[in-house]
C-alpha cells in the first residue's frame, strides 16, 4: 500500500511540474467494504473500474446486491499545490454516491451515469495523506432514475476517477462536470460552417484577472483557425460564460463512416503570454435531417442508419468496462457495417463516445427514464424529487456530452405507460429543457404504447417491436409501419428496437418458432427472424433508423430462459464477446462492403435428415459450394446476399466448403 502511495506522490510532483492542468488517475489501491461489513479491518482492495455485481447479477433471480458498497483510499497530497484549485471528477458510480474528505462530507450525486465533479481545494490537508470516501448506493429509490429496467443496476465506483489540477483562474469543471467548452453548429454547409464557442471560466483568486481566451483548430497536420478574446475575470468568480463566434470556409465535414474527420480544437487560458489553463475537444463538422418521407440525411445525402442497441455490460466484470473492452465493442459493431448506435437506456462512458466519433456511428444517447415495458411497476412517479432528478441527468447528459459529432439525436424516454401517474405533462418539460440546453439536436423517445399522446412530444419517434419473437410474425412489422406512416405522415419513425433470442447450444434441422419465455432458443429462428425483419425495413425508405436489439447478450437478473438464467440472450455477439451468431453475419453480408462468405447453421453438427439447405451470406458476386470436395453448384447472391443450396448430406462426417471471391468457409455436419 505505502508503495502505491509513492507511485501515486511521485507521478502527481511529476506532472504538476510540467504542464499547469494536470490530471492524475486514481483507479488503483481502493478499499472496498459492504455497508454491512463494519469492522475496522473489513474489506478486499480493488481496482477501478469496479462493480460488486459482476458476477450474482445472473442468476435468474431478483436478489442480486443492491445496497450500500464503501471505497476508501488514502493519497498523498504534494504541498506543491497549495495555492492551486484541485477537482475530484467521478465519472460515473451507480446510482448514489456520497463523498467524504478526511471524514468529512462533501456532496452527493444522485444519478448512475453521468459523471460528478467537487472542488475540495479548500478541504485538503496538504503535505500529507488524506482520506477520501465514497459511499456508493445501488439501492432501489423512488427519486432515482431509473426506477425499473431488464437489466441490471450494477453497484459500484464503475468508471474511472480521477483528480484534475489547475491554476485559481481556469475553465471550469463545474459546469455540470462538463468540459467547460462548448462547439454550437448553428449553421453547416460544405461551403462554410458558423459556430458558437462557450467557454465557463472561474477565478476563486483574491485578485481580479485579465486574461486571453485562445482558441486553436487543427486538422491533425497544421492550425486552421485561430482565434482569440480579451476578458476580466472578478476575483470569486464561480462560474463565468464567455463566447466567440467564428466561420470557416470550406470545412472538412465528418461524413459517418465514409470520412469521420474530426478536427482537434484547444482552448488555451493564457495570462501575460503564458498558458495557464488548456482544454482539449474533439470539433466534427456536420449537418443532418430527418424528414417523414425520406428518412435521415447526413450532409445533405441520405443515410440508412443501420443500427444497433447496447448496454456497457459483459460477463464476469459487469458493467465495470475498461478502455479495451469498449474499443472490442466499437471494432466488433464496425465490422458487421453498423453505423448508428442507440445507447440504451442510459448514457454511456464519454469514452465509448470518443470511439463512436471516430468510427463515423451516428448516435442517439439517452437518459434512463425507462418505463416498465411488459412488467410491473412503474416507470414514472408524479413526485417533485424524481422529476428534479430526471432534469438533472438529461442536463448532465447533454452539456457532458455536448462536442460528440456523432450524436445527433437525444433520447427522452424508454417504454413508458401513462396508466396511474402519466408522464405526459413530465415529457414535455424534457423536451423543451432538451432543445434549451441544445437547440442544434433534435429529440426521440423509444415507446411500445400505440395512440398515446406521449409519442408525440418528441421531434422523432421510436418503437420497440418483436414481431416473430414475442408471437404474431415478421409480417406483422409491415402492417404496422405502413398503417401507422398513413395515419401519421408527418411522423418521423424509426424502429428503437426489434431482435430475437438465441443460444449458440440451441440447435435445430427444423425452423420453428420457440416459446421466448422457455429455455429453448434455438439459433437458426434469430437468423429467420432477422432476415425477415430486415427485408421489411429496409424497404421502407420513411424509416430514419433502425436498431437492433442486442448487438451483445447481456446480464438480466429476472430473465429465466434461453439456455440459462439471469441473460438477455437477443444479441448477435455472446455476452463474453467470443462468438458471433449465425445473424450477425447476415448483416455483415448486407451492411459491409469488405468481401466476406460465411456458412449458417455451422454449429447444428448433428444432422438428422439427409435433404437439407446450405445457406450461405456472402457480398461476393458468386458462390461455389461443395460437399465432401463434390462440387454441388454455383450461384448468384441474391438481393440480400444468400444463396440456398438444396444439399443430401452422406451418412457420416460431410464437410462443408463454400468458396467466393477467393474467400473460403467451411464447417462440418454429421448425418446420424
């Protein structure tokens, strides 16, 4: 322990000396005791990311941990800083947490996905340990959002924290825990671009401060732009808005997956030509629309956003994700050929959005006002504490995540009904703070209510439809889009959610529609499901996006089903990341250009009849198959890259080989 506090003095004296903000990690060496383990010596050390549900949150039962988890650490604060401002920033702890310095309190979040700043400047003893504290709570509350959700509430410090170190006079943290900086696109063309920046500045000096605000743009080889402004900063100023407007001509737009550039812009602090303060922000120009007929426009060309869901959860860590597990997330979506991301039903880690951005995935980001979809309780409560709360999370939301060009859309709520308390009324309010926060992004909502008023607050509208999973049949996704663009043609839809259960140990020769609610998931109904699904939307231009639900399985307490309990199992990925199912590669025939054949059905090896049908998905322009090396034909993908090769399989070992393009896949059957 004494020689992590070294490392950690060490590194912090380091960096203080080199640059005048300085952030210093603080993942390593906490404590971690539950509220109910009291005795002084109580506790395991952990590293951050941390959740104590990475492991009883699947048991198919509803009594995973949810209560009170403590984390202490003692760091050595250099003396060096005295005179300087220091911030502790969380960047996110589900779903409450209290904060102690030296035994003392400081402040308390309420809210388990977005992050939190304090300045404890004045609360420091310097030269020495100090003890922080945070006192984490994933309990039920009826003034927390979200009050119900299928899918768990993981406890804990789950992201990273860290301290931020700057001079008395700097670009404020406290903005919500926001950068400080803000990129306003108030009007974007290929000719030109017009841009409001905000800077929120503060001086807790006793002296008043006449300071520079620089702005610097790069394209990542040289300065574009430059710009700067002269402003007095009071002593005692908490929090101080100043803005510079500026145009460039002909800007570099961050065009989605086909060119996501993204300009590096620096915002500098400089006092008596020297810089004291710097803030670094991601600047992707872009311009978009969304219409009623023609779906999503991206720089002024259509763009079918081909989406998917996902929650920031995997086995055995929870929803403690660090850096590379993110990075596997965004590579694993990008191969498939995604290029939209919902991230239900919560906001995600602003590094997650960072990759986002650089992937060219356009996003819709949310807040965790998540109704009860097909279950009990309630996802609204009429009560001042939780409205208040709600407000605070989508303020959190959008100013922490404000210069995310790929962001283009921030979403309101998830399955809410309007039975009892009605959140109608609540909804509203939402969305105007939403366009008062952001008047450059339009709003959505993902409901699975038909004729409620509720759907239409928002600018856009989604739904949440499982036909051919939860009863009636892909069919019925047709009826329902055509019918609903007739009665409401100035609707803009999408398609929030739709996708099918699957285990990868569930196989059959026969395609048949399972009971979702039994423990039999077989693969090869996921892949029918979302061919079927597919066709339909893509065959119906009005519809601006669609996203599947779940690009990865994911931990689900109440679940009792598929191959075992406690697991969504709806994604195209398993939830450790290691396989990818049967569909995922239907839709990687469809969404990416990068040549790829693929076999379905590879894992059903036991075959129990001789006459059967090889699908195959491949974007080549033609595909030879083989059985035992006995050429059985060649053929041309059809419209949505499958080739059906009618196939009598020899009793004993057949393998099966298809070739296209140069790429070859093979696997092998056994007919019993």
């Amino acid at each position: 322990m004494k020689r992590i506090l070294l490392i950690l003095a060490l590194s912090i004296v380091s960096l203080s000396a080199f640059c005048q903000r300085s952030t210093v990690n603080l993942d390593n060496g906490w404590r971690f005791r539950f509220g109910y383990e009291f005795e002084k010596r109580a506790g395991v050390m952990v590293q951050l990311p941390h959740c104590w549900n990475a492991l009883d949150g699947t048991r198919g039962t509803y009594d995973y941990h949810r209560g009170i988890g403590n984390y202490t650490k003692r760091v050595n604060i250099p003396s060096e800083w005295k005179g300087k401002r220091v911030f502790i920033k969380f960047e996110g702890a589900n779903s409450i947490c209290d904060f102690f310095l030296n035994g003392k309190f400081v402040g308390e979040h309420r809210g388990g996905y977005t992050a939190f700043v304090y300045d404890i400047t004045d609360r420091l003893d310097y030269g020495r340990e100090n003890e922080f504290w945070a006192r984490v709570n994933n309990s039920e509350q009826l003034d927390v959002m979200p009050l119900v959700g299928d899918f768990n509430i993981g406890g804990g410090l789950y992201r990273d924290v860290y301290l931020i170190v700057t001079d008395k006079a700097c670009i404020s943290p406290e903005d919500y825990a926001s950068p400080g900086v803000y990129f306003s696109q108030k009007k974007v063309t290929e000719k030109s671009a017009d841009i409001d920046l905000k800077v929120m500045l503060s001086n807790t000096s006793d002296r008043d401060r006449d300071l520079t605000v620089r702005m610097s743009i790069s394209d990542g080889t040289k300065t574009v732009l430059t710009k700067e402004k002269k402003v007095r900063l009071a002593s005692g100023t908490r929090l101080k808005e100043e803005t510079i407007n500026f145009s460039m001509k002909n800007p570099h737009l961050w065009n989605a997956r086909q060119d996501p550039f993204i300009y590096d812009a620096s915002i500098t602090l400089v006092e008596s030509g020297k810089e004291i303060d710097r803030v670094n922000q991601p600047l992707g120009l872009r311009y978009f629309r969304f219409d009623a007929d023609e779906g999503f426009s991206l720089n002024g060309k259509h763009l079918q956003l081909r989406g998917v869901c996902r929650h920031q959860e995997r086995s055995e860590i929870g929803n403690a994700l660090r850096r590379e597990n993110h990075e596997e997330d965004v590579r694993l979506m990008y191969a498939m050929g995604v290029n939209a991301l919902r991230g239900s039903h919560y906001p995600h880690a602003t590094y997650f959005y960072d990759l986002l951005d650089k992937y060219g995935m356009v996003t819709w980001a949310e807040i965790p006002f998540v109704g009860p979809g097909g279950y009990a309780d309630k996802g609204f409560v009429d009560k001042e504490s939780f409205k208040e709360n709600g407000r605070q999370q989508l303020t959190e939301l959008i100013k922490q995540q404000y210069n995310h060009p790929g962001i283009c859309v921030w979403g309101l709520f998830n399955e809410l009904k309007s039975q009892g308390d009605n959140p109608l009324e609540y909804i509203k309010e939402l969305n105007a703070l939403a366009h008062d926060l952001d008047p450059y992004r339009p709003t959505t909502a993902a409901s699975n209510q038909y004729g409620d008023p509720m759907n239409d607050v928002s600018d856009e509208i989604g739904f949440n439809r499982y036909d051919g999973w939860y009863g009636s049949s892909p069919r019925t996704l047709a009826t329902f889009l055509d019918k609903y663009h007739e009665e409401h043609p100035d609707a803009k839809l999408s398609i929030s959610e739709y996708g099918a259960g699957a285990s990868i140990y569930h196989q059959q020769d026969s395609l048949k529609q399972p009971i979702p609610t039994s423990y039999w998931h077989p693969e090869n109904w996921q892949t029918f499901y979302h061919i079927e699904n597919w066709k339909i939307i893509n065959e119906r231009p009005f519809v601006w996006g669609s996203f599947i639900w779940n690009m990865f399985d994911f931990g689900a307490a109440n679940r009792t089903e598929g191959d075992r309990p406690g697991i969504n199992d709806k994604g195209l990925v398993t939830r450790d990341r290691k396989v990818c199912k049967d569909a995922f590669y239907f839709y990687k025939a469809n969404w990416n250009e990068e040549p790829m054949v693929y076999i379905e059905g590879r894992r059903n090896t036991l075959r129990l009849r001789p006459q059967t049908e090889v699908m195959v998905f491949s974007n080549a322009s033609s595909v030879t198959l083989s059985v035992n090396n006995r050429p059985v034909g060649t053929m041309t993908p059809d419209k949505y890259h499958i080739c059906r090769f009618p196939v009598i399989l020899e009793k004993g070992v057949n393998v099966i080989t298809a070739v296209a393009d140069g790429l070859k896949d093979y696997c092998e059957w056994t007919l019993q």
